[in-house]
C-alpha cells in the first residue's frame, strides 16, 4: 500500500482484493468478527487462536463467503507457535499486507495485592508479549510492499480501571503501539491500536457469566445505552487498515460508546 497523496474515491481506498490479512484470537468475539469483515472486503485471512475448533470455524465461514482462509492453531506467548503461524501465512499466500493482535485475556475481580503472581504472568504474557512478539515477525513481512498493524487494546489501555494486570498491559499495548509506529513512520508500514469499550464477547460473558445485574452495571458505564457490537470493533480495524486512514499513525482509537468521554 503507498500513500498516494491524489484523490481517491471511497470504496478504492477500502479495496482489500487479493491482499493477506493476519487475525489473532479469530476463533470469536472481535477477532471474528475483523476476519470476516476483511473477507467481505476481498482479502485472503489467516486466522489464528490457541482455540484449534473455534479458529476452524472461523475459516469456515470465510471460505463460505468465497474468501480464502487459513487457520493456524497459535499460542502467542510462544516465539516459535507465531514465526510458525506467519511462516504458514507466506506459504499459503505468499505475502503479509495486514495485521489485527487482537488475542487478550480478561482478569478476575483479584485486587492487585491479591493477585497470584502466575495470574499476572498469564495475563500480561498474553495482553501485552503477545503482540510484542507478534509485530516483532510480522513487521518485516508487511514492510516489504507496505500495509498496516492494528493492535487491540482497551478502555482499560487509556485510564484506570480495576483489574491492575489487564489494566497495565493494555496501556503497555498502547505504549508499544506508538513506540513501533514512530519507529517506522518513515517507511510504508502504519500501526495502531483500537481502544474497544464494553463489547457483547464471551469475554464479558465470562466476567459477568449469569450475574444479570453485573450485566446491567456494565451498559449502565455506557453512555450509548448498550454494549458494544464486534463488528463494530471490526470496522474501526478495517479503517485503520485502510487508505481512508493513511494519515493515521500512533493513534490509539477508542470506540467505547462514550464511556472514556
């Protein structure tokens, strides 16, 4: 992708035909949600979890759209599971123009002098190593003909929230994201992160899990009235990987119903 500087219509600058685009934590919720919208735009997905069934069945419903998937079973706290996982990506398309980090794991209500010091690993190893290690292999791919990394971050990335493992490494995932973007401002590679608010994932679902009043204190944090939807998670990853957004750049972009308002 370069940045042409001419005027282009709308859906030019939306056009994902033919080129590759890379989703952690596919198998549902969000990153669901972003693979399928990147194959209704035309591009070839791979799709990525550590859930081997969930992932397939986002291939699936891929390649039902008449998009090209490959899913690639991937713990990405693991160094060798994510070279294994772009390695597969180049095999089968031979190419890496788009990237969305979105695997995350949540907390549980542990205050931070409660919090076991192996929860604390398993979440900031997953919520802020995993996309570390991710754009680490991902980056020299997509330099190669240009394109864009949009990392998954949260409210919880952009003020304080309960929560001091999460809550830390979604801010390191913001910190990270403007660091690597500055460090390659000059090149045709753009990353940057979206700062979701309360979505209706099986992640809220296991925060809440049949708590209907934790259920309703959750939309009640929401301006809006109401939870988030993935696919609207999905179009603010679209945009940003998009030539609509070219001069997007660092940006950690919240799309929270207006709850960090």
């Amino acid at each position: 992708m370069s940045r042409k500087q001419e005027q282009v219509s709308t859906s030019e600058k939306f056009d994902f035909e033919d080129k590759v685009a890379f989703v952690s934590g596919a198998a549902g919720g969000i990153g669901r949600a972003t693979a399928l919208a990147f194959a209704c735009e035309g591009a070839n997905v791979v799709v990525a979890d550590i859930d081997e069934v969930g992932n397939q069945k986002t291939a699936e419903l891929i390649e039902e759209m008449g998009s090209h998937a490959l899913a690639v079973t991937c713990d990405l706290r693991e160094s060798e599971d994510v070279q294994a996982a772009l390695d597969a990506a180049i095999e089968e398309f031979g190419r890496l123009d788009y990237a969305c980090n979105n695997a995350g794991v949540e907390q549980g209500p542990e205050k931070t002098a409660e919090l076991d010091e192996d929860e604390w690993d398993r979440i900031v190893d997953t919520d802020l190593r995993g996309v570390f290690l991710s754009m680490k292999y991902e980056i020299p791919l997509i330099k190669e003909q240009g394109g864009a990394i949009v990392n998954i971050s949260s409210g919880a990335g952009v003020k304080g929230f309960p929560g001091a493992a999460y809550c830390a490494a979604k801010h390191g995932v913001v910190g990270l994201t403007r660091s690597a973007a500055l460090e390659y401002s000059e090149t045709d590679l753009r990353i940057n992160a979206v700062c979701p608010g309360i979505i209706d994932t099986e992640m809220i679902d296991r925060v809440f899990g049949d708590d209907e009043e934790g259920h309703e204190e959750a939309v009640s944090q929401e301006p809006i009235g109401r939870k988030g939807r993935p696919e609207e998670i999905a179009d603010a990853v679209l945009w940003l990987c998009s030539d609509a957004a070219s001069f997007a750049l660092g940006e950690a972009v919240v799309v929270d119903g207006g709850q960090t308002a």
